[in-house]
C-alpha cells in the first residue's frame, strides 16, 4: 500500500502569508511593478471626491492593467477575477480587488496617459534585455510591435 502526504484544505494560515515569496525571482510582475514605479503619475486623471469609498492610487491600476495586458487578461472582470485566482496579479494588485466597473473607469478616463506609460515600460523592457521588439507578419501584413 503506498503512502500519501496528508493534506488539510481547512489549515489556517498562522500569520499572513507573503506573496512575494510565492513568485520566483524572475517573474514578470516584479519588474512591472518596479517599472510603474518610474512612470510619472502626474499625467493620470483621478477625480477628486469629497467623501465615501478611498480610491485606489493610479500606480496599483496601472500595475494591474500592464500585468493582465501582459499575460493576455483584457476584460475588466476577467481582471478582477484574476485578483482573487492568480498570485502574480494578486501581488501587482496588492492583495487587493478593484472591481471592474473601477478598472474599467480608470481606463477609460486615463487612456492616453496609460498607452504612453505602457509605450515607457515596453522599452525600458527592451533595455533591460527583457523584451525583444520587432515586426509581426500575419497573413502578410506587417504590423510593428
């Protein structure tokens, strides 16, 4: 009879687990994370509000955005559910849940400021070797990357 390692779905964490040490090293969301972080967040609009609800700051949700849109998440509730079910957007989201009316809102209203932000941190990708750029040909017509 062979053995089995014992397992128990209902074991609570005994402290908060990190969620950086649930990624390797290498992954793509420490770098998107360390690059938004030299993006200026002066361009991006965040209306004011006078009370309710805190808004969460333009640096999260352009993480989280340039993160699903790297790993092929572009609708905004698929987003949101990835917050909950994927580590590596969990960890750019801060093990938080905007929701998608909230993503969709923010890209709506900063989407000049988020396509020059993602232009910056695909080339600073290209600089660190990360990514390589170039011209995709589909059924002949070529398309710059």
């Amino acid at each position: 009879m062979s053995s089995f390692i014992p397992f128990d779905r209902s074991q609570p964490y005994l402290l908060p687990p990190d969620l950086k040490s649930w990624l390797p090293a290498d992954d793509m969301a420490h770098f998107v994370v360390a690059a938004v972080e030299r993006v200026p967040m002066s361009v991006f609009c965040v209306p004011a509000r006078t009370g309710g609800k805190a808004q969460y700051h333009p640096c999260l949700m352009l993480a989280l955005l340039i993160f699903s849109y790297a790993n092929g998440l572009f609708s905004s509730r698929r987003i949101e559910r990835a917050t909950y079910r994927d580590i590596g957007v969990r960890f750019v989201a801060a093990n938080l849940h905007p929701d998608h009316d909230t993503i969709a809102t923010f890209r709506r209203t900063n989407q000049v400021a988020i396509e020059a932000a993602f232009a910056q941190v695909l080339l600073l990708a290209r600089e660190t070797g990360l990514l390589r750029l170039g011209v995709v040909s589909i059924n002949g017509t070529k398309i710059d990357a």
